[in-house]
C-alpha cells in the first residue's frame, strides 16, 4: 500500500489516534493465519452433545432445507437431455451416410459422375442431418412421455 492510500473505507475518516508516527515505520497489523484459528476454543460448547440448531454438520443455516426431505424422488420427472440425444443422432447419422456413401462409390451409377466426392460429402452431411432431425423428434417424444403421468 503506497502513503497515498488509506487503509479506511470511501466515506470513513481515518482514526488519528491509530496514525503511526511520523518518524517510526508502520507495523501491519497481526492477521490471524489458519493455524491460530485451529487452536482457537470455541467461545459455547452444547452441554447436552446434541449441535446447534442454526447450523448442521454441512455447515447451512437454519433457513435452509436439505433436498432429500422436500424432493420425493418418486415424484421427479426424468426429463431427456436433448445435448445427447442430437449428439447420437449425429453420430449415428454419419456413420450410416459413410456406409451410404461408400456403397454409392463402389456402385457403377458412380461412374459417369465427373466429382464424386462432393456427392459423397452431401449424402454423408444429409445423413448428419436426418438423424439429427430423427433424434430430436425422439426426444421430444421422449419429453412428451414424461411429462403423461403428471397431469
């Protein structure tokens, strides 16, 4: 900290009576480290040996609620997540458009094409895109589903 800064907060004047001298340096103050706030006692123990009521052994406080005792796991709906499911649909998409593609090459309707590739690359990213269409349809039917029991 350079002599320009304040160690006060914006809007708190300094203590003068805490202003070092002008002619001694300054001594920072003592910070506590881990080690001193491990062997600090605590200021109440619970006779009984039951904890405190505003604080668990996760350390939350009173207000909050644990999870377990308001969510009843046979309630929670068991939505898809549609990330994967287009993930696969991709995945699978492009294998069966380079088995597609493949095949075509090796067939003689190959033959008079003048660049076979472009067909190749267009029948493999139609088949990405199909199954990704396929695999969000299901999705969404798998979304529907869950949803039946609800209502």
């Amino acid at each position: 900290m350079s002599p320009e800064q304040s160690s006060a907060p914006d809007g708190a004047a300094p203590d003068p009576s805490a202003a070092p001298d002008a002619g001694a340096p300054a001594a920072l103050p003592a910070q506590p480290t881990a080690a001193d706030a491990a062997r600090a006692e605590p200021d109440e123990t619970p006779t009984d040996g039951a904890s405190d009521d505003a604080t668990t052994a996760a350390g939350s406080t009173a207000g909050e609620v644990e999870i377990e005792s308001v969510v009843d796991p046979t309630t929670v709906r068991r939505a898809p997540r549609y990330r994967a499911f287009f993930t696969v649909g991709v995945v699978l998409g492009t294998v069966l458009g380079l088995g597609l593609g493949g095949a075509w090459l090796q067939s003689p309707a190959a033959a008079p094409v003048f660049k076979p590739g472009v067909y190749f690359t267009v029948i493999v990213v139609t088949c990405a895109a199909l199954g990704a269409g396929v695999a969000g349809v299901w999705a969404v039917v798998a979304d529907r589903r869950s949803l039946r029991g609800r209502r």
